[in-house]
C-alpha cells in the first residue's frame, strides 16, 4: 500500500491553500493556466508539497504559496500586478476548485505533481470544474485517475530500460524487483518515487543511472 505524503488532517488545508494559490496567480496575476501547470510540475516549492513539507502544505498560507511560485517564474525580485479581477461572488472559481481538487487528487493517489502535468494540463482541470464541482470528489478522483492512466506516456524506467536493451523480464532477474512490479511502475500505476528504496537502488545499479535518473 502506497504511504500518503501527510495525514488526512492536513488535507482540508492543503486543498484550500493550493485553490487560493491557482485563483490567485491566473485570476489575479494573469498568468496563463497552463503556465501555472507547467510551474507546479516543476517548481522545488510544489516537489516540497507533494512531499508534504509542512513548511509548505502547513506554513504558507495560498497566496504566500502563490508568491513564491511567481517569485520562482519571474526572479527574487519579481513583484505580482495587483489584482486584477476579482473572484467570483462564491470566492469559489472554476480555478480555485482546480487547485483544490489537484491537491486532493495528488495526496489520494501518491501521484506527484510531474506525473499529473505530464499528461494533462490545467486548463483541462478548470474546464472539469462545470462537471464535477457540484458532484463528491470521489467521482472526480476515480475518472480523473482513469483518463490519465490511460494516456500513453514513456516513463523515465522504461525509457532507460530500453536504451539498455533490457526486456522488462531480463530487468527482473537481474534486479530481483519483480516483473509485475517493474511494468505497473512503468505504466504510472505505481509511482517508482514510493518503491522501497531497495528495489530503486537495484534497478539503477542494473541500469547503470542514479536512482534520481528513474524517477517522475
């Protein structure tokens, strides 16, 4: 069983600080939705997140959350525009229902932030929102998870795998990590960055890669 990041009791938290947060800088700022993707799925700041850094999930309010990101786009010394548009009389946009049900999507599924941007984009999330925020969020977990398994996506364990011209069958026996293992990490079933650190350190010995060069 995968290991969340952080207790069930930081999620209400997590889930309104990361709405805040994407309100604050498409709405707020003017940044592109899918601008605001590509920075969660590379930001240090949101790998802390999804890590559930408690500085970060716990410490930083959603529009801080918001401003180290911008700050991390445009530079130290970056300053956000004043807010241009004001939110929805609910305080509840189709954004900040984005970012909530991303962090509630991230957390129940173990799934990083990488993972879910590379098959998806934010403004594919906002659009979801006619559909699915008046539903439980279960219903949104559940088919979420399922279009972005479906995508088709090489993952960093296949990709090396097959540079080294190993079959996924040889890759077992010479790691000892078993074969079904190693097929449901490179479908992004299982996340390789929750394996037991063993198994990790095996498969990048037979590889001849850091352990960092596998995972998502």
């Amino acid at each position: 069983m995968e290991i969340r990041a952080y207790g069930k009791y930081y999620l209400g938290d997590a889930k309104r600080r990361l709405g805040v947060c994407t309100d604050w800088l498409v709405r707020g700022c003017g940044v592109p939705a899918d601008r605001v993707g590509y920075l969660y799925a590379t930001s240090p700041t949101m790998a802390r997140f999804g890590r559930g850094d408690p500085s970060v999930v716990a410490g930083l309010s959603g529009r801080e959350l918001g401003l180290a990101l911008f700050r991390e786009m445009r530079g130290a010394d970056g300053e956000p525009p004043r807010t241009r548009r004001e939110r929805t009389a609910a305080g509840k946009s189709p954004e900040w229902w984005a970012g909530w049900a991303l962090a509630h999507f991230q957390w129940h599924w173990c799934r990083s932030f990488r993972w879910i941007f590379a098959r998806t984009t934010l403004s594919a999330v906002v659009a979801k929102h006619r559909l699915y925020h008046e539903m439980d969020v279960s219903r949104f977990l559940e088919d979420f998870m399922e279009e972005l398994a479906a995508v088709e996506t090489e993952s960093n364990l296949g990709r090396i795998r097959r540079a080294a011209g190993l079959s996924q069958s040889a890759l077992a026996r010479l790691s000892g990590v078993n074969v079904r293992n190693i097929q449901l990490y490179e479908q992004g079933v299982q996340d390789i960055g929750r394996a037991a650190a063993s198994s990790v350190a095996a498969l990048a010995h037979c590889l001849s890669c850091s352990v960092e060069d596998l995972l998502e």
